[in-house]
C-alpha cells in the first residue's frame, strides 16, 4: 500500500525533490521514524553538491538547486519546507516547535519491515533515474562507483560506458588510474542463469559465470579462465570489490546491492558452474584498501601489536585490543598512568601503524599548556582587526573533513595540566550530540555565525563540525602539578590506567645498529574503527542477549555505588554495552576479560572520598569481582590480596585496583582512582 501511494506522488514529480527527502528519511529518522530538520536540509544539500563533484547537473536548469553551490544554508531549508514537505504531507510531519520531520503514525508498521524501506529506495532511486535522464547522463562515474548508496539505479549501457565492455555482459571488470574493480549486473533467476541471494538479507549472492555456448553441443560451458570469469576470482586475492547491481527481472534497472567479493566456487546438478559472492561489510577505499570486516579484526589488532613490538615497545597485545575497543565505542579516550609509561608513545605508534602520522597530517600531538582557560587555544580566535586566526585543533578538523575515509588522531598530551572542564568543556559537549546524517556519524556546528565578522571566515569556518573519522586521546599524569577529573569528563571516556611496568624488557632486538628496517603499516580505513551505533536501540534485538548481559552487571553495580550517590547513568550503560558487543563481534576477548577491563575504566574512576561509606562500596565491589568477602578491619587491604593471591577472580584487573584503593584507604584516610 505504502509503495503504491509512494509510485503515484514520484509519477507526478516537478523536480528531484520528493525523492531526495525520502531517501534522507529513510537515512536518518531510524529506528525512531523522526529526523531533526537540519539534519535533513544537510543531507539535501550534500546530495546535489555530490552530482556536481562527479560532473553531473544536480537539478533542472532555473529550479533553485540547479545552484546549489551559490545557495545559502536557510535558501536550501526554505526550499525543502516549502517544496517536498509540503507535498509529501500524506507520508511526512513536520513539527516547527521542534525542529523535526518524522513519518506519519500510520506509515510505522509498514516501515519497521527493512525489506520494505529497501524497496522504498529502490523506488526512490527508479524515480530519480527517469528523472534525470530528461535533461542529462546517468552514465556510471569511477567516482560514484567507490561509495555508492544502496538502491542507486542504472541500465546496463551505463555501466558498459564506464568499463568500455558490451552492455549485454554481465560481468564488467573496470580499471582506474591503475585501481581495478568488477561490475556485475544481475538478474535474479534469470532465463539463462539461475542467480539467487543465499541469504535474506542479500549478503550473499549465487552468481554464474560467464558462459560460451559450444558449437557442437548446443550446451554453454563455464570457463573460469575466461577474462570475466577470472575477474571475480582474483578479487579476493588482490583485494579490490565485486559490486553487485541486481533486479527481479529483464526489462527493470539494475540496483545496487553493495561491494562483495569472491567467496567460492559451486556445481550445481547440471554441471554448470556458479560464484558464492560475499557482501563485504565496509566500502571500498579508492586505492583499493577496504575495511577489515568482522573476521579480519583479530588480525589487524594482532598486525598492529606486532607493528608496536617492532619498534621497540612493549605494550600488550590485550592492551592494543583494549585501545582499539575504547575507540570504537567512542572517540575519546584518556591514557592515565605515572610519568614515563609510555602514555604519549602507545597513541602515538597505534596511530602510526593504522597509517597516521605527523608527517601526513593524520596525527597532531598537542601539548597542554597550564594557563588555558578556554577553548581558544585550540580552535582559535578573532584578532584586532576582526579577522579569525584558526587553532591547530580546526585546522585538523579541515583535514579530516576532506578526507573522510582515513582516521585522524589528536593527542592532547598532559590534558590535565589546565582544568579540562575550561578548555575541552565545548568539545566534550558536541561529543554527546553525535548521530548519523546520511551513513556518516558527526556533530553539529563547532561555531555559529556570530563567531565571524568576516564573511571569508564565515564561509571557510562555520559549518565545520567534528566528523566520526577524528579521534580524541589525552595523556595525564596525577601529581601536585595537575587536576582531577570531574565526573562530567570521566563519564564521557574510557580511562585506561597503564601501570605494568617490567624494567628487564628491553622489546623486541633490531638488528643493523637499532634499525628497524621497513615496518609495514596497517592499511585500514575509517569505518574499521569508528564506532557502528550511536543509540542503543540500534544494537536491538540483535545483541539482546549481551546488552542484557551487561545491565545485569551494572544493576547490581548501581544498587552499590548509590550509597554514596555515584551510581552510573544512561550514557555509561549505553558505552559499556557498545564495548561489550564489538568484543563479542570481533573475538578480542572472553566475556569477563572484556567486562573486566569496563569495570576498571567505567567505574571505579568515579569512586573517591573519605567517608565509610567510600569503604563499604570498595569492599561490596571486591566481593562481586572474587566472590569473596573481606572484613571492615585495619588489614583490609592485605586481606584482599591474599585473597587476590588463592581464589582466581571473575574480574582480577577490577580487583586488584580495588585491593590498592583499599591500602590506600588505610594510610590515608582518603582515597581515588588516581595513583
């Protein structure tokens, strides 16, 4: 019912404008079926300016987004209030006191149904196609190709434009400026080859191979030696992507389904040979790099230890595993420890050997000074004549902006040196606020207009925002020379104390005078470490069982620490059980290693004071950790590590910490976190 109504409202279209909203609805507004307007208006904007980047007409000649790139931000919010909002008033609300589109009530059941909301953008995109083909080329582009979004639609004469082959293939292998690629177009259950989709959710896919019909029998034979046939098998080898553009049958446009690549090799009863492509879970970079995927996290967690012991270090494998979790679940991490633990070193090889470095801009140490009281320091600042003098932190943001798919590192070395709640207070704020526009994860605006005098400023400047591929790390130490953390910080982080220090390990010997000759990095992109949710409603049902898991762990946690009112809320459940499934995902670690290292992270940062109470929580938190209890006495701290010494914890890093809270305790009368 929902696409009929759809077909007919597109049928009567005056411009690619109802399409478009669609298509960013069904991008931004789930699960919860609402999108912030501004949002919307962005990811409008964003389509037409991407038809221009690969030289195509982003509208009709004298329809306002045929100027796309002289058009204000509120021109553009304009146009889609006035334009498809209005006409699609049946499908979509919108609520001016709150700034927000959402799709009506009645639409919700038939949208919960992703094969539904697939469909949509199938429809949308046939929309779009017939649209443009009035007025301009719906030939493939290179540069389309290598980040297409799902459903995009073509014929076969415009994918035979870009690979130069005969439209009436299936099979189309592409080179570019030395960077291969394979289309294939296929028809599912076609007259000629049974194709199929293996799975529900089209991640994989029963292709056959290109065949040669022989002159004597009359029967086609499948050769994989064939250019085409060969094409596809190598593409596992050689690491680039298979992407797949399937319809239902002959006569329809061809969509797309994704990147694969070659999985194996098939017979079926009749002799007649078929691929098993696999749908890859990133996109492809345009040098060929493609993320990693669920399998291959195990092994670029393992390449990157293996890169840091090369160089001389001695970090833990668990430890990098930990980093890299930390990263995912959240792209602000602080690195605590005593002086000279190698606090700066570990952020600055785990991003050199991902492939960022100071030399390409990709990583930016920043040393803290004492007297910072703000944020100018960082993002910058307007001089005497008005004019905007731009921070080393912007200045970063504008790189990583321009280059989304590599991740960028920042080092906030010492961050505790000046009060982190005056300088980073802004940041730390728009951190929280992160959602998805389109299939990226970012923030709104770092600035507003009033910022800027100089219109030069305004347009270089103001609608910078800080993208999902930046990544936040502070160094601090704990001495009379810093300050502690407020919880407002220590919510929003994931704090990894480094303490193991074994003085008699040299690292791994080099040969040649120290040299450590040629170290490969890791090649990855950005989506293999930025984080996959953003709420946790998106983990559902899916990870129901580990997000249960979890807040089983945390209830009882909470009903302990709300003694002292330090019980956790809604944000660190949501983090804990983003780490929690992304280990699980990727095998990093078992279960009680993996919540062990949140406990200590998470949780026991908060806990600091004087009181019995204090007390009371540390030792109701060894008991969870061992299962055994110690006594409110003098020895409390020895009596815990003997403990520590004959039963093997549920959680031995959380409660060695605390054992060490507890001594401290003792001597002091007071205790924290913070060595």
């Amino acid at each position: 019912m929902l696409l009929e109504r759809l077909e007919e409202k597109f049928r009567n279209r005056q411009s690619s404008y109802m399409m478009v909203v669609i298509l960013a609805m069904l991008d931004l507004a789930w699960p919860s079926g609402k999108a912030m307007l501004n949002d919307v208006v962005n990811y409008f904007k964003g389509f037409y300016e991407r038809r221009l980047q690969v030289g195509k007409k982003p509208e009709k000649e004298g329809l306002r987004l045929f100027s796309v790139s002289t058009l204000t931000d509120i021109e553009i919010r304009r146009t889609v209030i006035e334009n498809p909002v209005r006409y699609l008033q049946d499908f979509l609300f919108y609520d001016g006191n709150r700034e927000e589109l959402r799709f009506q009530d009645d639409l919700l059941p038939e949208l919960t149904n992703e094969n539904t909301r697939f469909a949509i953008r199938k429809l949308a995109y046939k929309h779009l196609y017939n649209y443009y083909q009035t007025f301009t080329t719906n030939h493939l582009t290179w540069d389309e190709l290598v980040n297409l979004p799902p459903g995009y639609a073509v014929k076969a004469s415009d994918v035979a434009y870009l690979s130069g082959h005969n439209q009436v293939k299936g099979i189309h292998p592409v080179e570019h400026d030395g960077e291969k690629a394979v289309i294939v177009l296929c028809t599912i259950g076609g007259d000629n080859y049974a194709n199929e989709w293996l799975t529900d959710d089209r991640r994989r896919l029963k292709y056959y191979l290109e065949g040669r019909t022989d002159r004597n029998s009359g029967r086609r034979k499948y050769d994989p030696e064939l250019p085409t046939n060969k094409a596809v098998i190598n593409s596992r080898k050689d690491n680039y992507s298979v992407h797949v553009f399937a319809r239902e049958k002959k006569g329809e446009l061809f969509h797309y389904a994704g990147p694969f690549v070659f999985d194996q090799m098939g017979t079926d009863t009749s002799g007649d040979k078929y691929f098993i492509l696999q749908r890859k879970e990133g996109k492809e970079r345009g040098n060929g790099a493609v993320d990693t995927g669920v399998e291959g996290m195990p092994s670029l967690v393992s390449s990157i230890y293996s890169y840091v012991r090369k160089k001389g270090f001695v970090f833990s494998r668990e430890l990098l595993a930990n980093l890299f979790l930390s990263l995912k679940t959240k792209p602000f991490v602080i690195l605590a420890g005593i002086s000279g633990t190698g606090k700066t070193k570990l952020i600055e090889l785990f991003a050199e050997a991902v492939g960022a470095t100071s030399d390409n801009g990709r990583f930016e140490l920043i040393p803290v000074r004492p007297d910072w009281n703000d944020s100018t320091d960082l993002l910058g600042y307007k001089n005497l004549e008005g004019k905007f003098q731009p921070g080393v932190l912007t200045r970063v943001i504008q790189r990583a902006l321009s280059d989304g798919n590599n991740p960028y590192f920042v080092c906030l070395d010492e961050m505790n040196l000046a009060r982190v709640e005056y300088y980073f207070s802004d940041l730390l704020s728009l951190l929280e606020t992160r959602r998805w526009y389109g299939d990226r994860i970012q923030t709104p605006r770092i600035f507003r207009d009033s910022d800027f005098v100089l219109p030069e400023d305004r347009e270089e400047f103001a609608d910078l925002h800080i993208p999902d591929n930046l990544y936040f790390v502070g160094t601090v130490n704990m001495d009379e020379t810093t300050h502690p953390f407020s919880k407002k910080v220590l919510d929003r982080a994931n704090t990894i104390e480094i303490v193991d220090v074994t003085l008699d390990n040299y690292g791994e010997e080099q040969s040649g005078g120290g040299q450590a000759g040629v170290l490969e990095m890791v090649n990855i992109l950005n989506s293999d470490l930025r984080s996959k949710y953003c709420f946790l409603q998106e983990c559902l049902p899916e990870y129901r069982p580990i997000v249960d898991s979890v807040v089983g762990y945390l209830i009882e946690i909470n009903d302990i620490l709300q003694e002292a009112n330090l019980h956790v809320g809604y944000r660190v459940r949501d983090e804990i059980c983003f780490y929690m499934i992304y280990n699980s995902t990727f095998g990093l670690m078992d279960e009680d290693k993996a919540f062990d290292w949140q406990l200590c992270q998470k949780i026991l940062p908060r806990i600091q004071g004087s009181s019995q109470k204090i007390m009371d929580i540390l030792r109701s938190l060894f008991f969870l950790c061992t299962g055994v209890s110690v006594a409110n006495t003098l020895d409390v701290a020895a009596e815990a590590n003997k403990v520590l010494a004959t039963v093997e914890a549920k959680w031995p890093r959380s409660a060695q910490k605390i054992a060490c809270m507890l001594g401290r305790f003792e001597e002091d009368g007071f205790t924290s976190f913070w060595a």
